[in-house]
C-alpha cells in the first residue's frame, strides 16, 4: 500500500480486497463505520470518508438504518477498474523497473510457479 496516499484512500484500497478477495460478497453487509475504524485503528470519520466513495461508485447500497451492504456487480466492477489502474499506472513502472534489471516474463513465472 502506498503510504503517500490519504489515509482514506488506502483504506478504501483495504476495504476494496475484502470485496474482491471475497470475504464480503454481493449483497452482505459491510462492516459498521465504528467496527472498521476499531479493526484498522482509524478514526471513524475517515472510514465514512472511504465508504462515501463506494457510494458514489454505487458499489455500495445503503439501507438507511440498517447498513451498508455490497452491490450487485460491485466485485467485477471493482475488478475491471483495479485492472484498468494496473495496466495503465503501475505495470509502465514494472515493466521499466523489469527491463532495468535484465528480467524477463518467463523469469518471473517460473519464479512463481516455483
């Protein structure tokens, strides 16, 4: 995660991989503002901070209360943005940072397989 971000970006970084990683699915309940500022050590106004984003992104629902709950569709539009931002921002860095170092794609898949 890159520190140099707002605090609140990088949370909602966090908030994002919960999604896609899927241990909260379409249609679950997100966690309360109160729960995610306790788990991550965060003031509770910059996690609503971080939720306002996946609202105006309407990967969130709200259900006035009762909660957040995850959108249909969030967890592939999630993906696609987060491959988009990939490809475009940081792979151009990789590939530099790669071709620096005299390494190559099949280095690097063997490595991984590995």
């Amino acid at each position: 995660m890159n520190e140099e971000r707002p605090v609140y970006l990088r949370l909602r970084d966090r908030i994002a991989a919960m999604i896609l990683d899927g241990r909260v699915g379409e249609g679950d309940p997100l966690p309360s503002v109160r729960s995610l500022a306790a788990d991550f050590g965060a003031n509770p106004l910059t996690v609503a901070k971080a939720y306002q984003t996946f609202q105006e992104e309407g990967l969130v629902v709200v259900k006035r209360g009762v909660g957040m709950f995850v959108a249909v569709g969030a967890a592939e539009r999630l993906r696609s943005a987060e491959r988009k931002e990939f490809l475009d921002r940081r792979w151009p860095e990789i590939a530099a940072h790669m071709r620096r170092l005299g390494l190559d794609v099949e280095q690097l898949v063997e490595r991984a397989l590995a």
